[in-house]
C-alpha cells in the first residue's frame, strides 16, 4: 500500500524547536486562472477553502532546510500574533497540519542526468502563538550509570 495526500502531523514531531514567520500571510496565486491583471486565489483541492503561504525559519540547527512555505487553508486571511517584545521574530505554531510527498524533478534537465527527489510540502488549517508549557518531544538522555 503506498501512503498518499495529506498525512496529519503534530506540529512538535515536524517543528521540534519551534518555528518562526519569516514575513507575512500572502495569498496563494493561481497561475493557471489568473491572467494580465486578473490575479485569482488558489483553493484547497480538498475543502475548497483559499490557501494562504506564509515563510517559517525551523529552528532546528540541524534543521537541512532551514525556511519553509507553509500553506493555510482558510475562509479569511490569517493574521500572525505578534512578535515576542523586544524580538524581530514571531514564534508561531500551525493547526491541522499535514505534509503531502510529491516528486520534485525540477533538477532534471533534458536528456541528461536527472536529480528529481521527494520532496514535500506542509499544509495547516491556522496559525497561532505558541501555547506556552506545551509538552513538545524530548530526546532521551542516557544517564551514565
């Protein structure tokens, strides 16, 4: 059975140290509907909702890519909460979030050698502050004993 659409996953197993907007709520274009000064919002394939994107820096120093779009499908444009005072940055947490696999081929280049890779793309339902003493994961420690 091959695993397909939108698998569910808690924001903590996806974003264990936490993410952060790195711009505004923008909406989504959709460039197959839209044309010269017509511009017309994407929809979700599956609610039918506009889809929104928003840019977060994973803070995981590990992390291999450090910024990723994610998209919220929602009636109304989501508004971030604001910043922590005294931060340029705004910490946020999403709802209802999924990650959908997809191939990318965009490296492959004719007849030539093709670096097409899985990729994914992430997908929530809203976007909101961090609930402060949220249980997140915790690497298991060895105690030297």
């Amino acid at each position: 059975m091959a695993l397909q659409g939108p698998i569910p996953v808690e924001f903590g197993m996806m974003f264990p140290d936490g993410a952060y907007a790195a711009g505004s709520v923008e909406m989504v274009r959709d460039f197959d509907r839209s044309n010269g000064d017509r511009v017309v919002q994407q929809v979700d394939k599956h609610n039918g909702l506009p889809l929104w994107v928003v840019e977060v820096i994973d803070a995981d120093p590990d992390a291999r890519q450090r910024t990723v779009k994610v998209k919220i499908a929602a009636q109304v444009q989501p508004v971030l909460p604001s910043p922590a005072p005294g931060s340029p940055f705004t910490a946020v947490e999403f709802d209802g979030l999924t990650v959908t696999s997809y191939v990318d081929a965009s490296r492959c280049q004719g007849k030539g050698k093709c670096a097409a890779r899985t990729a994914y793309s992430l997908k929530a339902t809203g976007v909101h502050a961090p609930s402060r003493g949220a249980a997140r994961p915790v690497p298991e420690h060895k105690d030297a004993a």
